[in-house]
C-alpha cells in the first residue's frame, strides 16, 4: 500500500504542469502549430531522476538532510521502521501519512524548481521526541 501526492507549492507537479501548459499554448500559436498539436505528448508522470530513500523511526528522519540540484525531479520514498509517522513540507504544500512498519511507504515527487530551504517535518504526533523529528531538502 502506498500512497501518492502531489505536491500543491513552489516545488511540485503542480507548478510543471501549468510551465507545460504555457510552453504548448506558444508552440501552438506558431507556425508548427499542427505539429506541436501532433507530438504533444499524453499528460503523464514525468520521469524521476532518482529515488530517495527516507526512513522514518521515532525520532529522527534518515537522511535528514537531502540535498538536491536546482532542476532535478526526485521521488521520495519514506518507510517507517515503527509507528505511524508523518511528513510534511509546508513550503510544497505536501503532508502524507508514513505508515507504521510493514504498511508499505508514502511515495512523493518532488521538483525542485526554486533554490533554498525546505523544512520538513512530522506531522502525525508520533511520541514525546515528536516536535524533534524534522530535517531539510536543500536545493543546490
Ligand atoms: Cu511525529
């Protein structure tokens, strides 16, 4: 069982999308118009550059602190190795739910489009040491 989301903010499926949409209107009203028409591909998943394996345990994340290149496309897989936790990147609109151990994992895409800082966090309350359990994806 996984589960899957879309990310809403800055660095998401969402902000590629509409740049997708805008790059096919221009080439639409261009002289090539019938030919962006014809190879404009299906709406699909964009293809990861690579995966990023993330385990959950009370109370840390590990690795917690992801470093990506500015432009990459990365799945995030998280597992955890106990309870229930949660994982949250408040700045790309992304909260799922890490399920206890042996429930499979939360799958997430993550693009990272804007340079910085992205906290995330835990957000399922997970135990005394939950406040601590948080990193950072830093886009490079
Ligand atoms: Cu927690």
């Amino acid at each position: 069982m996984s589960s899957w989301m879309r990310s809403r903010g800055l660095p998401s499926w969402g902000r590629v999308g509409r740049s997708y949409a805008a790059g096919w209107l221009a080439g639409a009203l261009g002289a090539l118009a019938m030919a962006a028409f014809a190879e404009a591909p299906a709406r699909e998943q964009p293809e990861t550059d690579r995966t990023i394996n993330i385990v959950a345990e009370r109370f840390t994340f590990v690795p917690s602190a992801i470093k990506l290149k500015y432009g990459e496309t990365v799945e995030l897989r998280l597992r955890s190795l106990d309870t229930n936790h949660g994982f949250a990147i408040p700045e790309a609109g992304v909260n799922v739910i890490v399920p206890k151990r042996g429930g499979g994992e939360a799958r997430i895409l993550f693009r990272a489009n804007e340079r910085g800082e992205f906290p995330f966090v835990c957000s399922k309350a997970c135990g005394a040491g939950h406040t601590m359990m948080r990193g950072r994806i830093i886009v490079e």
